[in-house]
C-alpha cells in the first residue's frame, strides 16, 4: 500500500527506471525479432508461391484442370489464390515440411479421389502426385506436385449393434472419439487427437488400449480404396482379402484408403491416469528413472499402458500411464504406487488421478506437441536386459537433450514395451 509520508530516495526512484527500461528494451527487442522473423517467412512464403505458380502455368495439364474442376463436388486451390492455398499448405504439421504444391484438390468423395486419380494418370509424365490426409507425412505437401487433399472427408457412422464403425480417410482421431464418447466405445487409436486416421492405420497405429486389443491396424476390418487406375474396390477378409492383407502391413502404397471399418470395444468411461515427472538434471538421473519405468513396464498386466516420455530440452524424465478398472485411486493399484518412485533427483510432478478416458486422457499430449515440432517414437520389443538398457537409454536421452540440425525445436521421444495382444496379433 502506498504511503504518501514515505519518502522513496532518489537513487532508488533511479533504479527502478533502469530496470523498467531494461524490461523495456528486452521486451523491444524480443518483439522485433519476432516481428523480423514473421516477416522473413511472409517473404519466402510469397516465393514459393510464385515460384509454384510458374510451373504450373508452363505445365502441360494446366489447361486441363477446368475439365476436372466441373466433375468435382470438392475444389481446386492453385498458387494464385494465395489466401486459400496458404491455409491448405500449412496443414502440414511439420513446418519444415510446408512445401509450394502447383495444385491442391480438396476432394469431397471418393469418387473425387477417383477423378483426380484418373486425372493424374493422363498427365503422369508432367505430374508428382501427394496425398495429404492428417498431414503428419513430411510427404503431404512437397513442392511442385498435385496434392490429392482428403481433410474435407471426416465423416464417422457407428454400428452400435455389430460394434464397427466406419471412418472417411480425412478424419482426425478427435472426431471418432466424438461420435464413440457417448456410447463408452473406444477403438484402440493414437494419443494425440490431431493425428489422422489414414497415416496413424496404415503405420500401424499404438494407443493406450493396444496392450488390450492390439494396434490400430490389428482392429481394421475393411477398405474402401481407390487404386492406382482410378478403379474403387472394396477390401476385406471377404472380398480382396490380399489387399487388405497388404493394408495391414504394407503401409499406404497399395492406393487411397477413402474409407476405414473398425471393430470398437466398451470402455469404462473413466480410467486412472495421468502422467509422473521426475526432475533429472543429470544424465545419470535419467537413465535412472527411465531404466526402472522400463523394466517396470515390461510386467504390467494387459489393463494397464504406459510409456516414457523424454522431453526435448528438458531436464525433466516423464511416464504416462492409464490403468482401465475400476479403481479410482493409485492406493489400489499396486503398480501405480511404484510409478510415483522411479527415482531421479525428485518427483515433481504426480497427475495420476480418476478422469475421462475420451475428454481427458486422449487429449492429455496435446500441449506437448505444438504443430512443428518434431516427435520421434520409438517401438521397443521385449525387454532389453540390465546392461542393454542402459546403453540404450543413455543413448536415447543424450539425444534428445540436443538442438536438432537447423532449428531450435528439441525432439520428443515415446517408448513403449510390448506386450499383451499386440505380441499376440
């Protein structure tokens, strides 16, 4: 409170304003860069586009695309509506990836997809074809080349009776979520709800509920799929079955997955979670922590998953861990209890608590992986052995506490243990 029959001396009036204009000046400088920096990026922005927009203009199809334009219940974005197509290019999650594409169809269908792909192969010569569908592919956006975009596809029907449900290729895993919520169902998918169904499934697919029901591949059960000719067929144990074999591990070069059918499973509404951060500002501390969550995790029963977490930068070692029962305190679960001490220097963190499976845990990376950044993960089979581990780790967590090549960005690092149906499938 300010009293008036204090008198402040001058030589402190005199410090306080040297520090203001410090603050000031740093504020100001900070700003600038920022503002500099901004600017930079207008400016390359502005040439690719035009460079993209050369091209396309001197292509052979060029011509052409009003054909396809009028076929289409979707729309083609071109360099020279530099508003429309920058949005379309910065999808992609990582900026480095954010090419200068001379075309860009927002299909609506598959029968769109089709078009573009017949399309495609008429000018095959003049042509590079991308397909961007979640944009998490450093291949969704390259330069120069006809991206076929499917962000536009996020439609998602349930068969609550024969518990399936079937997923436009565009979809991002928060809208499955939002159409399974209210009925307790849960297909075992991603941890972040911004990823996209068609690269998470066509990779493989680890989630919290993999160590229950296997992968997200492993619970595919058919494909609507435009294939290399512009031919859509259907793919399923039935029908195409070699095809949806190929699906299942050959990743995305067998076509356009339009549409995934996925078996779903009940779910508790509620699971014990939430993640434990250890400070270890030592390599020796960390590898600590990290070693004893990893020889911890390679004994949970199948109800539990956990991973370790590893930080870009940071001086701190996390675990994550979702336990489905009907527990709702870590004092009932004798695993979690050995959660909390892992070692380190000291716990800082301890979220474990009883909250939504759908609004809560599946959201829970989400401030950890701002679009941009670079997130390496890691499958490790079995478990490694004293000695093996170590290595491993260290190894791993040097890694990470590292800039990477031309970016300030650290990488985040995921580590799993297999285990339960994932080992079985």
């Amino acid at each position: 409170m300010w009293r008036p029959d204090i008198k402040i001396p001058d030589f402190a009036i005199g410090l306080a304003a040297s520090a203001v204009g410090v603050f000031a000046l740093e504020r100001f400088t900070n700003l600038s860069r920022l503002a500099n920096a901004a600017k930079k990026v207008e400016e390359e922005e502005e040439l690719g586009a035009q460079r993209a927009e050369r091209i396309l203009l001197g292509s052979t199809y060029y011509k052409d695309l009003d054909g396809i334009s009028n076929e289409l219940e979707g729309e083609i974005i071109l360099p020279t509506d530099r508003e429309s197509y920058h949005v379309c290019r910065r999808r992609a999650f990582n900026i480095n990836q954010r090419g200068f594409p001379c075309v860009v169809v927002r299909v609506r269908s598959t029968r769109d997809v089709a078009t573009c792909i017949k399309f495609v192969n008429q000018h095959r010569e003049d042509i590079t074809l991308c397909v961007a569908s979640g944009c998490h592919s450093s291949k969704c956006m390259m330069d120069f080349t006809f991206v076929i975009d499917l962000g536009l596809m996020t439609k998602v029907e349930l068969d609550t009776q024969n518990l399936t449900v079937k997923v436009d290729g565009g979809a991002y895993l928060r809208e499955i979520d939002k159409v399974l919520q209210p009925h307790n169902l849960a297909v075992p998918m991603g941890t972040y709800p911004q990823t996209g169904i068609g690269g998470l499934t066509l990779g493989g697919g680890y989630g919290f509920l993999a160590r229950q029901h296997g992968f997200t591949v492993d619970n595919f059960l058919e494909a609507e799929i435009v294939l290399s000719n512009g031919e859509v067929v259907v793919a399923n144990d039935e029908e195409n079955s070699d095809l949806l074999w190929g699906l299942r591990g050959g990743s995305g070069n067998f076509g356009i997955v339009t549409k995934f059918t996925f078996q779903a499973y009940k779910l508790p509404a509620h699971c014990l979670s939430g993640t434990v951060a250890n400070f270890t500002p030592t390599l020796a501390s960390a590898v600590e922590v990290a070693t004893n969550a990893d020889r911890l995790i390679t004994t949970l029963p199948d109800h539990v998953a956990a991973y370790v977490v590893l930080m870009g930068g940071a001086s701190v070692t996390a675990t994550l861990w979702a336990h489905f029962g009907e527990e709702k305190s870590i004092e009932e679960v004798p695993v979690l209890q050995k959660a909390i001490r892992l070692g380190g220097w000291m716990t800082v963190q301890n979220a474990i608590k009883y909250r939504s499976y759908h609004n809560d845990l599946q959201g829970i990376t989400t401030p950890y992986i701002a679009s941009g950044y670079v997130y390496h993960t890691l499958i490790q089979f079995g478990e490694l052995g004293k000695e093996m581990s170590t290595v491993f780790w260290e190894a791993i967590i040097t890694h990470t506490r590292k800039p990477l090549h031309k970016s300030l960005v650290k990488a985040n690092f995921n580590a799993f243990a297999m285990g339960g149906k994932m080992a079985k499938k």
